[in-house]
C-alpha cells in the first residue's frame, strides 16, 4: 500500500503563506503543514488550522533566522540581545559544531517554541525543522529529548532518494545542483540519525521526498513524483503560498515558487495521479 503525507513548511511565516497552505488543503491534495512558533503569522496561522481540523498539524522548529520565543538573556549563546536568531544555515551550523551555541541554549529555544505552539491549542502532529537543522547530530539530540517531553513521538527524517528526486526535475541550472548537494550532506548523517530516533522512540515515515526538488515541484514534477512512490509511507516536503509583498518582505529565496507549488498541489495532473496510483492521503496523525 502507497500512503504519501503532503506537507507544507512555514505555515505562520505570513499571511499570503497561510492562505496558500490552506487553500493547498481545501482544494487541493495537501495533508499537513508545519507551524512557526517564531512566525509573523503565528496566529493568522492558528486560527486557520482551528478552522481546518482535518489538516495534520507539526512544529516546524526554527534555530536560524528570525527572532526566539525564549527571552534572549535565558539563550545568549544562541541570540543576539535583540532576539535574532543566526542569520544563515552556515553560520549556525559552524557555531553548532564548534561548541559556540551552547545546547542548553537550544533545548530552551526549542521548548519555549513547542509551548507557545500548545499554549495556542495546538496538538502537534510531528516535529520538523527549519532548513533541516535537526541533521545535524548535536542538534538532533535535543530535538529528540523535547520532543518527547511533550509527548511528540513523530519526527520527519529529511533523508530521500536521489534517484527519484533527479527524475522529479529534468531541467538543469544552479538550484537542481544545490539542493541536490544538500540532500547528498543529510545522507552523510543517515545512520546517526536513525540511531538517535530509536534512543528515543520517535517514528518517521519510510520515505522522504522535496529536498532535491525544493522551489522546483510545478504540476509536472509532483505528478512525476506522486507516480514513482514506492511501497510504504512517504512524505513530500512543499513551500505553497500566495507571492505578494509581505513574502517579499521576508528575504526568503522561495518567492514565485511558493505560488508555483500551490498551483501544482491544485492541478488536476497531481489529483489524477493520486486516483490513477491509488495513493492514501494521510497525514503524520495516521503514521503508526
């Protein structure tokens, strides 16, 4: 049996974002998004999860830019006395490795975003991260023991085939060799990250797909994708949302092909594939 989670990342980044994530759910084949506790449109983005309650709902946990939930002075390792949050991926990840960020410092982050989220009446589904930094083994520790501390048994292991992401997008060009980079690093850490989820009893689905593809997944390239699932449980990770000046405030480097990924999760092409295939749509709910 083929059964696929459609997960939308930064559900409360802005409202356009918000109405893109849920229009994805009610009119097309999404079945979960993941929810920033450190967004602008936290509670835009809680009053319509309230209002769709069949859409799976996770902490998409966020350590690298923006601002923290946790005051700053209780994580000055980790923020700036002005609450930022590293800027980049890099930069986090190099004071992550060389012992600068301090992971009392993360674990506090990490649980003041999860308590927020439930403080709002929020029951999350699963755990992810923001640009993935729970691969990174230091980090992924603690993601697992807060996790379960509230209880959270669900967690998305970032970890795909080439193969079928390769297929998903044909055309050449600098994104396709990037994300194809990041998702060759995450395959580097495979092994410690199953040894940390079965320490601490955390599931994931058996497969994983969108790294490789991310900013590239149009009607053609999700239907490709949702016809070679193989057996098993699959998530595939998606950006949808509505392109407008609010997401262009934001700097983040996913702008036209936020609306080019709701688009594809509203086309006919991608709902066929899903009759024509067979697939079950769960969400990480239904993931046993």
């Amino acid at each position: 049996m083929k059964k696929v989670i459609l997960n939308a990342d930064d559900f409360g980044m802005t409202c356009g974002v918000n109405e893109g994530i849920i229009r994805s759910h009610r009119e097309g084949i999404l079945t979960s998004a993941t929810l920033m506790a450190t967004g602008p449109a936290f509670d835009d983005a809680v009053e319509r999860a309230k209002a769709n309650p069949k859409l799976g709902i996770g902490c998409h946990l966020v350590l690298t830019g923006g601002n923290s939930v946790a005051p700053p002075e209780k994580i000055p390792s980790l923020a700036s006395r002005d609450s930022h949050l590293p800027e980049t991926l890099a930069a986090f990840v190099a004071r992550v490795s060389s012992g600068r960020i301090r992971v009392g410092d993360i674990e506090t982050e990490l649980r003041a975003q999860i308590e927020k989220t439930r403080r709002a009446g929020i029951d999350p589904t699963h755990v992810d991260t923001h640009k993935h930094t729970h691969v990174h083994p230091r980090v992924m520790k603690v993601v697992a023991r807060v996790a379960r501390e509230f209880g959270i048994t669900r967690i998305r292991n970032p970890i795909e085939s080439l193969g079928d992401s390769w297929r998903s997008t044909r055309d050449d060009g600098a994104d396709r060799v990037k994300n194809l980079a990041a998702s060759a690093a995450v395959l580097s850490v495979a092994s410690q990250f199953r040894t940390i989820s079965r320490k601490w009893g955390l599931r994931s689905p058996d497969h994983f797909l969108g790294l490789a593809a991310t900013g590239r997944l149009d009607a053609g390239a999700l239907s490709r994708l949702l016809e070679a699932l193989p057996d098993g449980r699959t998530e595939i990770m998606l950006h949808p949302g509505v392109w407008d000046a609010d997401l262009a405030k934001t700097g983040s480097r996913l702008q036209g092909q936020r609306q080019t990924e709701m688009e594809a999760l509203l086309s006919p092409e991608a709902k066929r594939a899903v009759r024509d295939q067979g697939l079950e749509l769960i969400t990480y709910r239904e993931l046993d």
